[in-house]
C-alpha cells in the first residue's frame, strides 16, 4: 500500500497514540471502527437470522436488531444465572490474559525504542 509522506505521518503518529504494535495493527484498528464497520462484526446463521425476522414479522419486535439485542439480553442474563461464579473466573482469567499482553507489548515496544538508539 503506498501512503504520501502526510499519510504516512499521520498513520504513525495513530500508531504511537493508541500505542500499537505495528502499522498492520494501526490499519487493522481504523478498519474495525471504520463507519459501517459494525455491521459486519456478526454475522448470522442464516437460521438465526430467519427466525429473527419471523419474530419482527409476528409483531414481537420492530427490527431485527432489536430482536437480537432482546436475544441477547436473555441468553446473557441466563448465562450468569446458571454459571455466575464460573463466569466470574473466566472475566478474571481474561483480564488477565489482556494485562500479560499489554504488558508484554510495552516491553516489546520499550526494548525496539532501546535497539533503536
């Protein structure tokens, strides 16, 4: 992909803001909060996604996004219902998880700034 210098720049100065690993990441974050982006986030079974549309069609909801949020809401509330205190260690475990990775990735970045010297 080729960028103008001012491109370039402001890819970098993205990149050291949000303190990513590299510019593939940097390009990665922009595409994933894009506008429109969302919408492809999830992506149904296509007998998921009918029957969703059979309840907008009966009445029950207004839109399909609202009744996957309604699906939703229910699936989660049943989830911590039945597996509260399992639940609770896995949100432990994948926080983490995610501090070892932050972690790791602020030495990765200090130790290429120490090299870069």
């Amino acid at each position: 992909m080729r960028l103008t210098l001012e491109e370039e720049d402001r890819l970098e100065k993205y990149r050291n803001d949000r303190q990513l690993a590299n510019r593939s990441a940097a390009i990665r974050a922009l595409l994933r909060d894009a506008p429109g982006a969302r919408e492809t986030l999830l992506s149904l079974p296509v007998t998921r996604r009918r029957e969703l549309e059979e309840l907008v069609e009966d009445g029950y909801f207004t839109s399909v996004e609202a009744a996957l949020e309604h699906a939703l809401e229910a699936g989660l509330r049943e989830l911590e219902q039945t597996h509260g205190e399992g639940l609770e260690r896995l949100r432990r475990h994948a926080r983490e998880l995610r501090a070892r990775g932050e972690r790791r990735r602020r030495a990765d970045r200090e130790g290429r700034g120490l090299l870069g010297r």
